[in-house]
C-alpha cells in the first residue's frame, strides 16, 4: 500500500495506480485528493472512455481489468475480502486480475459505517448484483458480436464460451461493446445457486494477510505527510469540565514544542464533539508529550466533576426499585409470579467496559489548494465528514477522508473527535498535523460500555417450568451521547435483546429504568446484549440448580415451541419465533456435543454452556472453567457455534468466533472501568487489563449453512461468553458469580 506520500503522478502512473496493469492489487491514495480524484481526471481525459461500470461497486477496463470498489473499513475482520469474493463470484471473475481500490468518505456507495457486523449481509445482495449485471452485460455484448442467441454464451472465469463454436474470448474483448449497452433490469440478472459459487464460502487468503505478516501495514499511527508535526491534548478529565489554565511559556520551553493551541469547548449534545482542552504541536510526538507535562493544565469539573461509579451504582439499584418503564410485556406476569410454586429472584451488575483496541486513534490531516484531507483510523469516513465539516467551515463532501487501516476498533473508532481534534489544529498550523492519543488518552477519554444493573424474578410452576418471567435493567443509553438528548435504554432500540430472544415464557415483562449518562457512553463490540445475555444465560443456570434438572434441557425447554400466535413473532425480526428457537437451539446442543458436556471432569472444573441471538446470528458457547485452590479462573478449551445463514469468508468467520471468546473473557474476567471525582481511575493496561496469551484457551468452532438470510459474524460470538464462564465456575466450585468481572471474587 501507499507510504501516503504526494508524489507526481504521470499519466502512466495513473493507469498504474488505477490497476491497469495485471495482477491482484490493494490500492490507496498515492496523490492527495485520492484514487476518485484519479479515476475522474483519467475519464475526462478519454483515457477510460470504453470503461464498463455498471455500479458504483465495480468497473471493467478495456484490458479486462477488474476494478472492486470495497468501501467498508478494513480493521482485520476481513470484510475488504468478504465484499471482493462476493462480486469477483457473480462476476465469473479470475482472482488474479482484481484490483482492490478502498472508496473512502463518499455518499455514492451508501452507509460505509462498518459497525453493527453489517458488511456482508447489508451489501450481499447489492455486491451479488453488480457483478451479476456486468456478467450479464459481457455475455450480451459477445452475443451480439458473435450473431448466437443469448442461452449460447456463458461467462466463465473471465472468458466468454461460445457454446455454438466451443471457442471462448477474454472478457477485454467484449468490455467496450458492453460498455455502450443499457443495464438490465434487476429482475432479468440471473444470480448464482450456491453450489455454482466459486469463492463465496470457501477459503480465500486475507486481502493483507502479508502486510499483516511482514509489519508493512499503514495504521492510522503510521501515516507520515511531508512537513507533517506531531499533536497531543491535555483534555478535561470529566465530560463538559472547562479548562482554567495552564503553563505556555513552559511548554513552548521544551525542545521540538512549536505551538501550544486550545481547542474548541465541548457544547451541549455531545455527540462525537471532542473534549475540548488545550493542545501542544511539536517537530516529534516525544517533545509533543513532553510539553504537554510541562503544560500543567488545570480544568474545572463541569456538571460531571463529581461523578462517581459506587455512587451511581447505588442509583441504578434505586431506578431498578422503583419499577422502571415497559418496553415489552404477555400474559399477566405479577398474577403468575403471585401464583408461583416458586420464585427466582437475582441481581446483576456489569462495569463500565473500554474498546482498549491495540492501536490507539490517531488523525491526519491536511489542507491541499484549499481542500482538507484527512487521513484516519476510522470505522466511518462519512461521520468524520459530518462531524469535522462545522469545525472548518466547508461542506462535508469536500472532505477527503481516507480510512487507513485499523489496529482494531470495536466501535470506538466509529465516534471521529480525535479527527476534529486534527482538522482544528491543521487549520491553525496550516500545515499537515498528526493528532496522537496515547493508551492514556485513549482509556481515559473513550466512549464506554454501559455501566449496568439488572434484576430477573423467575416463576416456577409446580413442575419446575418457567411460567413467568420479569425482567428489569437500568443503564445509560449510549443514544444519548450519540443524538445529544437525554435518554435511556427504554426510549432506544437497546433493551431489543432481551425480547429477540426466543424464550417459552407465557407471561413476559421487560422494564427499564431511568438512567443519566455522566460520561460518554458508546457502543462496544455487541453492544447491549453483553450484559442482558449474562443476566438472562446466567439466570437459566440458576432456574437449572433449583429444578435439579441439568442446564442444557433447560435451556432446550426454553426454546422449545409450545406457544405460537403472534404475540412470539417480533416485527424486528425476520423469522417467526419458532424458527428462532430451532436455531438457537441448534447451536447449543452443537456446542454441547463438541465439549462432551454431561462428561466427569477433574474437582475444581466444569463446563459451563450459553446461547443468544444477535445481529441476526445465532451463537452458542461452552466454555471448561478450571478454579485453582487459590481462586485463580483458567479457561483451557472453548467451544463456539454460530448460524450466520451462510458464511462467505469461513476463515474470517472461525477467526472471528476465536476473537469474540478472547474477547469475551477480558470482560468477564478483567474488564471494570471506575469513576471517581468525574475522572477515570485507569489509565493503562496494568488498570484496564485484556486476556494475555497465556488466558485465551484452545477454540473450535463449528459453522452452521443454511438458506436462511444472512447475519453478522463479528459481533454475536461475544455475548454468551461470560454467561458461559460464569455458569462453568458455577459447575466446578459451586460458586455464582452475578457481578462482572470475576476479578478476585473467588479469592479469600
């Protein structure tokens, strides 16, 4: 990739850059204004005039060049891949002769927010369609030049066969004829079956796979500008506090420090506003870092200088006491729990989680002949568009926004103030500017998890079946740091996990109560249904220890589908009820025949199993816990399932199953960020611990293939993870864990 250096750019260079010379390619920006710019000059230029674009996602040249516009962010999940094997398919297209061309901050190809696990199944079918169409225009445009009825030709891997003659001709024949025929109707564009797919579904090496491997990959922290100095800010440590002073002379003292520059005041509605502060330019981020000590900055605290989270906790207890507002409710749930044979009632708590991504955000940006570029580890180009547009005084689609890629995100990188916080201080330099975030910065100035207390009261009959079930929860939306508006979870989409979930319960209540945010809340790697699938998986095993019943035929009466009617079929989702059921049932007992679940362990270990249905995939997860004499939790083996309806990157999708354990078991078992005086008390690793190497267990995972519509794979593996751990402590000391993260709770 580039190096983002300027460079002079011939013509020959832009036939270069453009892909038309053979060979699979992953491009970027090697000018400033970026390979749009590029492509258009070469068009008006006539040098492009025979293309074939019969989407904004895809272009033939004359030579049979195959050009994938991919404009979703890359961040290792693998989408790049994923998008490209989806049109290269459809298309009939040779793997070597794509050219990837990344297509940054534009609103011709629709959302490029890479959040919420929707790359693939949001842009399946309009990737499908576009190389499908051009397929179809090839096989017309050869027809009609070979004088043969159109069920004659068949397109395949890059060539026309002539079906009359047995002969075939590369597709760099045809591009130029097809380029002058109308498009057809979608109706009339003949899609693959699944068994005709060639790379759709089967193993295709990661796009970046060597740069992964050699280091050659150009993060956010890795772009490099000519004349470019380095940024850092002393920001408030509590949302909307103000600064009240600091040292210039100081800063301006340190060798290599150029310029010390406040930032805009955080207003009202925070949004993705940066926190305002003050920060230092300098010739290196060294001397940058180092004048920011000498700043000796001062804030005042603002209306949330006094936030503290044992405090808050006590609040959420409160909200949950009083009742809470219902968002979802059948049957007649106190007249069943009245009625009870018995009664279930816990409480569980999850902390404020971080992203913690490896790579910290960073931004670059520059003004060109009075254009701003900007060069960003980002997950929306167009949010950093939106958001940066005010702060300089231009229009947002006259900002070129490149989205390098990124050293893992989670839904930080989705919230750009880091960007404003460069596009300020580039305007003020002019010149280009880098705005680096230390781990420091980036713990304790994020966006967090929601901090968050539920309650479940569970009715048993006289059986020891569920027959009621109230569920009440009290967090801070993460809308309203997002829209600027007061809210909580029940005035939001965010309590939906709870009621998505397929339970046999026939009286159901969920309540939520009222919960202000006092720092900036946003989403993280599955959202929500982090803490509801650890009070709703957790309470399961405990509904399975009164019953004396084991946990898995609990679980499967559950989804069990007893109750029909139209009270089970939720209008958010796409399947009726016990379809959901059946398939989240699937997953669990795959998950419970791979570990062997019911088998005599060691004292001290147990399995413990969960299931949940998020972004549109079912997931299950079991997980062997081992519990030392001293309490310390080990997690050996784990084993996953998920139904995604159909996994067009199988590898991505193992991997991403593996991350989401890894991922899972830092929440549950390390992940707590506190408040105290409105600021965070942690500011690094050693605070905000993640799962080392040593931590993660062995994973296997296995992929369900159905023709059900497709659903995200990056996110919905996390959410039975702690659930599973808790309920595997349970099986193998006996203990409940009911507040995350485990930590030292086994101790003493």
């Amino acid at each position: 990739m580039s190096d983002f250096n300027v460079v002079n750019v011939s013509r020959r260079d832009v036939l270069k850059t453009l892909g038309l010379a053979t060979g699979f390619v992953v491009s970027s920006a090697v000018v400033p204004k970026g390979i749009r710019a590029l492509a258009n000059r070469a068009l008006a230029d006539g040098i492009l005039a025979d293309r074939l674009e019969p989407s904004v996602y895809l272009a033939l040249d004359t030579d049979g060049m195959v050009h994938a516009y991919i404009h979703r962010v890359e961040m290792g999940q693998g989408a790049r891949t994923g998008l490209t094997q989806i049109l290269a398919d459809e298309l009939e297209a040779n793997w070597d002769r794509i050219h990837v061309v990344p297509a940054f901050g534009d609103l011709k190809f629709g959302s490029q927010n890479t959040d919420g696990s929707t790359s693939i199944r949001m842009f399946y079918d309009a990737f499908r369609m576009a190389g499908a169409t051009a397929r179809h225009m090839l096989e017309d445009a050869a027809a009609a030049e070979w004088g043969v009825a159109r069920d004659q030709v068949e397109a395949t891997d890059h060539k026309i066969l002539n079906k009359v003659t047995g002969r075939s001709q590369d597709y760099r024949d045809f591009v130029a004829a097809a380029a002058l025929l109308t498009a057809p109707a979608a109706e009339s564009v003949t899609l693959k079956t699944r068994a005709q797919h060639r790379y759709i579904g089967k193993p295709v090496r990661n796009l970046h796979m060597e740069e992964f491997a050699t280091g050659s990959s150009i993060y956010g922290q890795d772009v490099r500008r000519e004349g470019m100095v380095y940024a850092v800010a002393a920001r408030p440590p509590s949302v909307g506090g103000k600064l009240t002073g600091y040292n210039r002379e100081a800063a301006l003292a340190v060798s290599g420090v150029l310029d010390v520059v406040e930032l805009p005041e955080m207003k009202a509605g925070w949004g993705f506003q940066p926190l305002g502060g003050v920060a230092v330019i300098a010739t290196n981020t060294w001397a940058a870092i180092q004048g920011r000590k000498a700043l000796a900055a001062s804030f005042d605290g603002g209306p949330n200088g006094s936030f503290d989270t044992t405090e808050y906790e006590a609040s959420l207890w409160r909200s949950i006491d009083a009742g809470g507002e219902e968002t979802y409710a059948r049957g007649d749930v106190d007249t069943a729990l009245a009625g009870s044979a018995r009664r279930i009632t816990a409480d569980y708590f999850v902390p404020f989680q971080h992203h913690a991504p490896m790579e910290p955000p960073a931004a670059t940006a520059e003004w060109i002949d009075g254009k701003l570029n900007i060069w960003t580890s980002c997950q929306d180009p167009q949010a950093v568009q939106n958001t940066v547009a005010p702060y300089v005084g231009v229009a947002a689609e006259d900002i070129y926004v490149e989205a390098t890629l990124l050293g893992g995100a989670f839904g930080r990188k989705s919230k750009p103030d880091f960007a404003v916080e460069a596009a300020v201080l580039a305007t003020h330099a002019q010149r280009p500017v880098k705005m680096i975030w230390t781990r420091e910065d980036d713990v304790q100035h994020g966006f967090y998890h929601a901090i968050s207390a539920q309650r479940v009261d569970v009715g048993l009959d006289a059986s020891g079946r569920v027959q009621a079930w109230d569920h009440r929860a009290a967090y801070p939306s993460l809308m309203e740091t997002a829209t600027g508006q007061q809210t909580d979870a029940a005035t939001s989409f965010e309590v939906g996990p709870v009621m998505e979930q397929p339970l046999v319960v026939p009286h159901m209540r969920i309540r939520s109560g009222e919960a202000k945010a006092h720092v900036r809340v946003g989403w993280l790697r599955s959202v929500t249904s982090i803490q509801h699938a650890f009070a709703m998986g957790s309470m399961i095993d405990e509904i399975a220890e009164v019953t004396g019943r084991r946990p898995d035929e609990v679980w499967q009466d559950l989804f069990g589908s007893v109750l029909t009617g139209a009270d089970l079929t939720d209008a958010s989702r796409r399947e009726p009820r016990p379809l959901v059921a059946e398939r989240l049932g699937a997953v669990l007992r795959r998950v419970t025949e791979m570990s062997g679940y019911g088998r005599a362990l060691p004292p001290g270990t147990g399995i413990g199993l969960a299931a949940f249905t998020s972004f549109g995939s079912f997931t299950a997860a079991a997980l062997e816990v081992s519990v030392s004499e001293d309490g310390e939790v080990h997690v050996p083996r784990a084993w996953t399932a998920i139904d995604c309806g159909l996994a067009v990157s199988p590898e991505r999708v193992t991997s991403q199953m593996e991350g989401a354990v890894v991922f899972g078991l830092t929440i549950a078992l390390h992940g707590a960020i506190t408040v105290k005086n409105g600021a965070v008390e942690q500011d690094n690793f050693d605070g905000y611990q993640v799962c080392r190497i040593n931590e993660a267990p062995e994973v296997e995972v296995a992929i369900f293939e159905n023709e059900h519509p497709l659903g995200g794979a990056g996110e919905p593996g996390v959410p039975p993870v702690a659930a599973a751990l808790s309920n595997g402590i349970f099986a193998a000391v006996g203990k409940r864990i009911r507040r995350l993260p485990v930590g030292d709770q086994l101790t003493g």
